[in-house]
C-alpha cells in the first residue's frame, strides 16, 4: 500500500536518505517488531520504532511501573506508576504516532509461548535483565529463523550485537548465537542485577538507539549489521570497543550438529530452581526475626556487605561494614565472631548471601542472611529507612 499525504510529511527525512527513501519506508511500514521487556531497553526503543513508523510493534512485559524505574525507563510517567509496563508502553507509543499497530503481552516470555509469540514477528529485540530469558529469546529465534537483537547494561557499561537466525542456502543461521557468546550461563547470583549494581540512567538509551537502529537497517536490508561483531561501550571513559564474534561450529543450537531442537526448562538450565537437598530456610533470617533477636539484646555482628557509599543512603545502626568484594581478605578483622553469630546484610540479600557462604568456607560457624536486606528491614521494620 502505497504512502499517504500524511506519511510522505512524517517520514520526509527518511524519504530524503536514497539508502531509505520511499521503498525502504513502505518496508518499515510493513515491518513488525517484538519488544521483550518494557524497562530501561524497551522505553526507547519503543519510541524510537514507532517514530521511525514500525507497521506493527509488539511490546512483552509482566511488571509495573515503579517510581524507581522512572530514571531511565523514560516511556513511562510518574502518573504510570502501579500500572502496567505494558500498557503504560502502549499509551506512550499510541501518543507519539498513532498509526503504528501495537499489541502487547502482559505475562513473561516462557518456553510455552515462546514460539507462538515470537513466531509472529519480523525482528525480535531483546531488551531483558536476566538469564533465563534471554536463553529463551535466543533459542526460540534460532529455532524460528528470527533475527534477534540482544542488549545489555550494567553501571556504565553496555554491549549489543545481531543474532541472525535466517538459513542460508546451506542451512546453517547467518551468524553465531547468543549460546556462541555465551555456552553456560553464570552461576546464580554470580552476576549482580541492575538494582544491586546501579545504571546510569541514561546509559539504556545509548544501547537502545543501536538496537533499533539495527532493526530497521535488517529490515529495511540496507547497511552492514552488527552480526558476528560484539559491541561494547563504556559511558564513563565515552569510549565503544568492538570485538569479533565468530560462530561455534559445536554450538548445540546453530552448530553443524544441534543437539537443543526444541526448547527446554530455562530457569533450571540457569540453576535458578533449587535442588531438593537445599534448605535455603536455614540460611536465611527474616526482618522480623532479626527485630526480635535484636529487641532481646542476643550478641551478634551485624555485617553490611554493601559498598561505602550506599551506607550514606541508609544503614542499621551498630553494622560493621566490609563490602562482599573484600570480605575474603577481611575476615580476619572479624575473626573473634567465628564460633559467635554473625548476621550477614546487603541490600536485597543478593550480596550477603554469597558473602555467607565465603564466611562459612571460612570457618564462621553461625552466619545468616537477612532476608531482603535492608529494602525489607525498611519495609517491614524501620519506615525511615530510604529505598533505594
């Protein structure tokens, strides 16, 4: 279908670039792309698609808009939060152009829907936070012969490449997989997440604009891609390193010889289900509990694991401060609480938890995590206590 008056006005800067002109804009008007995850990722890319005049836009999201998220997650207003991401993402995009065809998914990306949703799209973008998902984004996109655009941030730091699960006349995919960059995921918690680490707020957008931009260049066919090259962009030295990403020709999903041909229980391939023989209750100490053991007066250290400056945001009063980096090397200044109880803290309890089991290998008998960390203490407890 031809463009109308209105578009011809819209689009005019695209019109005017010979590389995109009218046939590559009546390309992006008939384009559709998936967005999984409506956060720092997805509230650019979102805009930007839409703006570019993307024909269809799938927007993938279970969560809600929650004041914190409002530093970069810049779809979203501070009258969205408590709604829907996906929904608040729907407004946004319907806002900024209207004509773009937007359908959304208020549940996470799970190996039973995965094919089906995915299946429907042009461009698959990933924009999530977690391993098991991004597992999943990629091997439904193999498996589909999609084209999946992967992004990652942490604290100033961002990487983007191309998955391209297109087959060539030989069969094998365009390029490696996330698997090839990847082939084991972390150990659970080995990886801090965005709230215990921190992100620049602006950071998202920088990832962002790349990944759209490499969603309409695959889809309007013009330009190289960032398929089998691995960029990486570090905001506090402003500097981008790109890295050469060669396919594994043993990769079990785009290999010469795949062994994974359909998908699989993603979150026990990351080791997020506990094993049966685990008994994380004994590990761990609820806010309650520790109010209680705290009101009586029961001898304990109370170790905050997290780093200096988050102290100044919020503590409990009577911590001892070693952050989870230097706890191994620091044990000895603690060493008189080795047979004594020592309640490890942090911030959502992420941290201590790695930091009690770093204690028990060395030799403290009684170590327990708080649970939630402080975010709970301050929930639950003490309502002075800042979020953050």
């Amino acid at each position: 279908m031809a463009l109308t008056q209105s578009q011809y006005k819209r689009y005019a800067r695209h019109l005017s670039l010979p590389e995109i002109g009218v046939a590559g804009q009546e390309k992006i008007r008939a384009g559709s792309v998936l967005i999984i995850g409506a956060g720092g990722l997805g509230s650019p890319l979102a805009l930007y698609l839409a703006a570019a005049g993307i024909g269809r836009l799938g927007i993938m999201d279970f969560d809600a808009v929650d004041e914190s998220n409002l530093q970069r997650q810049i779809i979203h207003r501070t009258q969205d939060v408590g709604t829907s991401k996906a929904k608040s993402a729907r407004r946004g995009v319907q806002d900024l152009n209207p004509e773009v065809e937007v359908e959304i998914y208020e549940e996470g990306l799970t190996s039973a829907n995965a094919l089906d949703i995915i299946g429907k799209y042009d461009v698959v973008i990933d924009a999530t936070d977690n391993f098991p998902t991004r597992y999943l984004s990629n091997d439904a996109s193999i498996l589909l012969g999609k084209v999946n655009i992967y992004g990652s941030i942490f604290r100033f730091e961002g990487q983007v490449t191309v998955f391209d699960g297109r087959r060539g006349a030989d069969g094998q995919t365009q390029g490696p997989c996330y698997r090839c960059l990847y082939p084991e995921p972390p150990d659970p918690g080995s990886v801090p997440s965005c709230s215990e680490g921190g992100v620049l707020g602006v950071l998202p957008g920088v990832i962002a604009m790349i990944q759209a931009t490499e969603a309409i260049k695959i889809i309007t066919g013009v330009g190289r891609t960032l398929v089998g090259r691995f960029l990486r962009y570090d905001a506090l030295n402003m500097a981008f390193r790109e890295l050469k990403l060669r396919k594994d020709p043993d990769c079990p999903l785009c290999g010469k010889h795949p062994t994974v041909t359909k998908l699989i229980d993603y979150e026990q391939f990351c080791g997020l289900k506990r094993g049966e023989s685990e008994e994380p209750a004994e590990l761990e100490i609820s806010v309650a509990d520790y109010a209680a053991l705290r009101e009586r007066g029961d001898e304990h250290l109370l170790l905050d694991v997290r780093e200096p400056h988050e102290l100044g945001i919020c503590q409990i009063d009577g911590n001892v401060n070693i952050p989870l980096g230097q706890v191994g090397a620091r044990t000895g200044e603690i060493a008189a609480w080795k047979d004594k109880l020592v309640i490890a803290q942090c911030r959502s309890g992420a941290r201590s938890m790695k930091a009690l089991h770093q204690l028990r290998k060395a030799g403290f008998r009684k170590v327990l995590n708080l649970q939630g960390g402080i975010l709970a203490w301050g929930e639950e407890i003490d309502p002075s206590i800042s979020a953050y």
